[in-house]
C-alpha cells in the first residue's frame, strides 16, 4: 500500500467513525443518545475529513498536506471532547469514554502516517 493510500484509509476510517458518532447523538440507530452539540461537533469534523480525503484523492500532491491539516483539525475537537468529558460535560457512558479513547489513538497514528509519508 502506497503513502497516499494509507491517508486516504485513515481518512475514510475517521470519517465513518465520526458520521456514525453524529448519527448516534442525533438518535438516530439508538433513541436516547441525544446530544445535540456532540452531534454537530462530530458532523462538522466528519465533513472536514471528507473535504480532505477529496482533495487527497483529487490532488495526489496535496494529500500529505491535507491529511496533516484535516486530521489535527480532528485532533483538536476530539481533545475538546475529552475535556467535556472529564470536566462532567456533555455524554458520560462508558462507550463515550472508550470511543474518545480509539479516536485518540486513530488521530495520532493517522497523524504521525503523514507525517512520515514521502512528500509528492
């Protein structure tokens, strides 16, 4: 697997992660996980990664960059999620906390993909 198709999964697996992640907080698969600033916030990072995994795949040389950016744009809302968490904010399940946790070490490592991959 090339550089650039290894960002281009890590995108696709965080976007479905954070699509599905909205999608529970609006109600939708499960009634009574409503939240609607953790849905928003989830929607709004899984259109970012969409807009960067299209530009990745429509500008080879950008993908890099683009990972790079979209993913610590990702980053940066998941560590604000945790701090909501912890701070007794927002939603308290244990799948929540758990789900946090993966996106945490699905971020860095996307993170560090980028960082690593050959510059187009």
């Amino acid at each position: 697997m090339t550089s650039r198709s290894t960002l281009l999964t890590f995108l696709t697996v965080e976007i479905l992660l954070f699509a599905g992640a909205s999608l529970i907080h609006a109600g939708i698969p499960i009634a009574g996980s409503e939240h609607v600033q953790a849905m928003t916030a989830e929607g709004v990072i899984a259109a970012v990664l969409t807009l960067g995994l299209a530009i990745g795949g429509l500008r080879p040389a950008a993908a890099r960059t683009t990972a790079l950016a979209v993913q610590g744009f990702a980053l940066l809302g998941t560590l604000v999620g945790v701090f909501t968490i912890a701070v007794g904010v927002g939603p308290q399940t244990p799948a929540d906390k758990a789900f946090h946790g993966v996106l945490l070490v699905l971020l860095v490592a996307g993170l560090v993909a980028a960082w690593r991959a050959r510059r187009a």
